[in-house]
C-alpha cells in the first residue's frame, strides 16, 4: 500500500524548550503539561478544539519518563475526548516519523478522519531516567560505556578510521545548525561559534566534543493529521505526506554485523524517495534526527545525497545553509536548538512543515517544495541504531 498523498499534515505546535533552571527563574513543568500546551497550540493553528478530537485518532509518543501502558489513554482522559483509535509508539528518535505514517495509514483506510500526534519531555524537571537493560548493565558500564555518547564515540572512530573522515566535517555540519538557530527564536543556543571554537570545545568521549552533542531541554509539540480530502477544510496550506520508509534492527549480510557505519536509514530512505517518485536531488532540505554530528553526517551518506565514505568531502563542497543547496537543519536541530527529551523526535519534523508552509521567518528556504526528514533510535549492542524512519513531504501533489 501507497501512502503517497492519502493523508496531509494541516496544523503544528511547539512549545518554548527550557532548561528548567531556577536560578533564571525557568519553569519545570511535567511532560503532561507539555502534552496540554503543544495540543493547544496545534488545536489553534488549526481553527480546531477538543470538540474535533473527539471521535478521532491520538497518537501519543512516550517520554522517557513514562512507558506505561495506558499513556495514550491517559492522554485522550486529560484532553477530554473519547477516542477511536489510539497508538503510542515508542521508538525513541524515529517515534515522531513512526506516528506520522501510522496517523496516516489510520486516516486513508476510513478509521478516522483526524489524529493529533503529540508528545511532550522533562527531562530536566525528571532528571536521568534512562533504563538499564540487561546488556548495557552487563556489558557496556562495566567497561566504561556510559551511554549513548560513549557508543557513538565508538561509531564515529570507526567512520574516521574506515573512511578519512575528520572533524573539521562534523565541525561544520556543527557550526552551520548554530548558525540556524540563533535564526530560530525558539531555539535555546542563540551565540554562534567558530570552527576553532568547536576544534577547541571540550571533549566528552574522544572523538566527540561538547559541541557535537545535545543539549537536554524540557519541551512539546505537537502535530494534526487528517486525509487529504478534508485538508483545505483546516488550513490552506497543507503539508502532504509523500512518501515513508521504515527499517529496523537492520543487518543485511554479514558486513552490516561487523560495520557499526551501516543503518538502517539508507533501506529506509530509499522505500521512502520510491514512494513519492523523487530522488535525493529533488530534496529542498533535509532535516535528519541529530543526536549527535557524526549521525547526521552518516545519514547524509545513507539518505543519498552521497556516496557511503563520501560524507566528509560532501559537507567540504556544499552549502549546508538555508540559502544553500542542501539546507540543514534549518531550525538549528537538536544539537542547537536543544533536546526535549524524547519529544526530540517531533522537532526536525516539525521544522520540515515549519518551512514547507513557509513559516521560516528569518531562516526561509525559498521555494520550498519537498524535503527530507528522518527519525532514528536506540543505539543497539554492537550494531547502529535500531529503529529507522523517513518521511518525505511536500507541499504539493
């Protein structure tokens, strides 16, 4: 089954990120008012109240705090609305992409006719709840592995050695998202820096640096989905879904157990690019899940734009910028604009139909018609990541 233009995305919100401080007098509010505050906002965008959930779809994605069964229920009681349908994916990163498709298919076979994809994060109101498996309480902290910076680190020497990958590379890709989001009035970095500043920034697991990482934030936001046919009834500019892609635990042959530089997005993207009829060169931007530089970097390679190895010397020749010829991240990602927890996996996506309704105030790609975003999640024992998601999107069909 095609998902080619059967469900459009009509409305968006995202709340302020914080970092919860006391000392600047920042709220710490709990991800359930996270969830409240970005409905709201989406609801209005749209012309919408509860009244029109009421019947509908939710799709709830899990903050890390709270993987209980009865989230989205919980959600759908807070809101007020009985609900037809409800999903709560849990895949991390790729959950905001994951919701996106499963709101879509939900309204292209009939089950409803609209499904509000939300989440919400507090991480820092919460504090570190990462959950030990047995594998990494086994056999990662024992020997130093603490988390996912560490198992990056790992990945990242790897691309490095196998590749001449340096990191004049993941610095530019670093100072280009800043320079994004002091464009971003929501984003929580707003000094730029330099690459001698990045070279000279601290390091946290050699060979990664304080500025290839994320800044933990407190935030939600939120998105409606609707089919395509009642689309203009909310908005008039609406956001199409052209094409999905999904590939998880992915280890194809004998390499990809052995090379922690493969994943799954590339098998992804390319179901994805083949759903809507394009090519990677048809991309007005590409907005891809950027826990830390040296994964954007990979997904660079694995979405297309270039050549697997090909990385280093592609981010040397091409204007990353918004007035680039591949835009990056425009609102500045993660990395700049900060991590709201899991809810991190919603604000690449909603940066994507942020600038394809043309709402990218001082950061506007002009003539944004279709672009790329991703969602990726769960750095596995001794592989990539484990869950993989592409979305393409497109402001026409």
């Amino acid at each position: 089954m095609t998902l080619r233009g059967k469900a459009a995305i009509v409305s968006y919100g995202e709340t302020p990120v914080t970092r919860a401080r006391k000392d600047k007098g920042e709220p710490r509010l709990s991800y359930w008012e996270y969830f409240a505050w970005a409905t709201s906002l989406a609801l209005k965008k749209a012309g919408m109240t509860t009244k029109d959930l009421d019947g509908q779809g939710l799709a709830v994605m899990h903050p890390e705090v709270d993987h209980s069964l009865f989230l989205g229920v919980e959600v759908a009681e807070m809101l007020g609305v009985t609900s037809k349908w409800i999903i709560t994916p849990s895949h991390g990163g790729a959950s905001g992409c994951v919701g996106l498709a499963q709101a879509a298919l939900a309204v292209s076979s009939g089950i409803v006719d609209r499904v509000l994809c939300v989440i919400g994060d507090a991480p820092m109101t919460y504090g570190d709840t990462m959950m030990l498996t047995e594998h990494r309480r086994d056999f990662e902290k024992p020997f130093g592995v603490m988390g996912p910076t560490s198992l990056f680190a790992l990945v990242m020497r790897r691309h490095m050695e196998q590749y001449g990958t340096k990191v004049e590379h993941t610095g530019k890709i670093a100072v280009t998202q800043r320079e994004h989001a002091v464009l971003n009035p929501d984003a929580v970095f707003k000094e730029r820096f330099t690459m001698e500043d990045y070279l000279n920034s601290r390091m946290i697991a050699e060979p990664i640096r304080l500025l290839d990482t994320v800044m933990r934030v407190n935030g939600g936001s939120a998105f409606i989905v609707t089919k395509t046919e009642e689309a203009k009834r909310w908005t008039d500019k609406p956001v199409y879904l052209l094409g999905y892609g999904e590939c998880n635990n992915y280890h194809h042959g004998s390499k990809a157990l052995s090379d922690a530089t493969l994943m799954g997005i590339g098998q992804a993207s390319r179901e994805a690019l083949s759903m809507a009829g394009l090519e990677p060169r048809d991309m007005n931007f590409f907005q891809p899940y950027d826990d830390f530089t040296i994964a954007v970097l990979m997904q660079i390679e694995a979405a297309g734009f270039c050549e697997v190895g090909k990385g280093g010397k592609f981010i040397e020749e091409t204007d990353l910028s918004y007035r680039g010829s591949i835009p990056l991240n425009t609102g500045g990602g993660q990395i700049s604009a900060g991590q709201p927890g899991l809810a991190g996996g919603n604000l690449n996506l909603v940066e994507g139909v942020r600038q394809l309704r043309g709402e990218g105030e001082g950061r506007q790609i002009q003539g944004a018609k279709a672009g790329m975003v991703t969602g990726i999640g769960a750095v596995q024992y001794g592989r990539n990541v484990g869950y993989n998601s592409v979305a393409v999107l497109g402001s026409e069909l």
